[in-house]
C-alpha cells in the first residue's frame, strides 16, 4: 500500500467475504438416499452469505463456502443430524451427504438450485 497517497489505501484486495459473494442467496437442496433406509427427495433451504452457509428455514444448517465453490455444510433437525460437502457453481450445485436420519445411517447425493 502506497502510504504517501490515500486514495491508493483503498485499493486494496478484496475481503474473502466480497470474492466469494457470486454464492449468496438462498439454495434449495435436494437429498436423495442411495445407502440405508431414509427416505429420499426431501428439500432443505439453505441461505450462502459471504462464506458462511445457514439456514434458510427447516433446521439448524452451519457450514461454509470457499471461493471455488467447494461447501461443506452440517444439518440437524431434531434427533436426526448428517454433514456433506460438494460444490457450488453457477445458479446449481451438487455433493454428498452422510448421517443418521430417525435412527437410521443413511447416505446419498445431493443437488442444489438457487432461487
């Protein structure tokens, strides 16, 4: 940084937050179980601010988000609880996921729009 100019102070890289902002918004997740007996095809909204990934509504969702779009993300809902990670890209994504859902281990896919 140029310390004798003060307009070149504020051309500084952007924030981690700001680089990776082409993922905010809300992202509607769909699971489907291949391994275990859950079932399939329920849909989670999940809100990506900056780098952070939270709930949209439906549970309690933490996760995170980098700059390529690699996510990882934990839900929970009551006694039933899986994490997973995959990647973002675009307006659509997709990964894995792994848990227990009502007792059960399950696994499977999961594909994500944003609306």
């Amino acid at each position: 940084m140029n310390r004798g100019n003060r307009r070149a102070d504020y051309l500084e890289l952007p924030t981690a937050d700001a680089r990776i902002a082409g993922y905010d918004g809300v992202w509607n997740v769909t699971f489907a179980t291949t391994r275990g007996a859950c079932g399939s095809g329920y849909s989670v909204p999940f809100t990506v601010t900056g780098s952070r990934v939270s709930s949209a509504g439906g549970g309690r969702v933490s996760g995170t988000v980098n700059r390529g779009g690699a996510v990882a993300v934990a839900v929970s809902v009551g006694a039933s609880h899986a994490a997973g990670g995959g990647r973002l890209g675009g307006a659509a994504g997709a990964g894995y996921w792994r848990g227990v859902i009502s007792g059960d281990q399950c696994s499977g896919t999961w594909q994500a729009t944003r609306t």
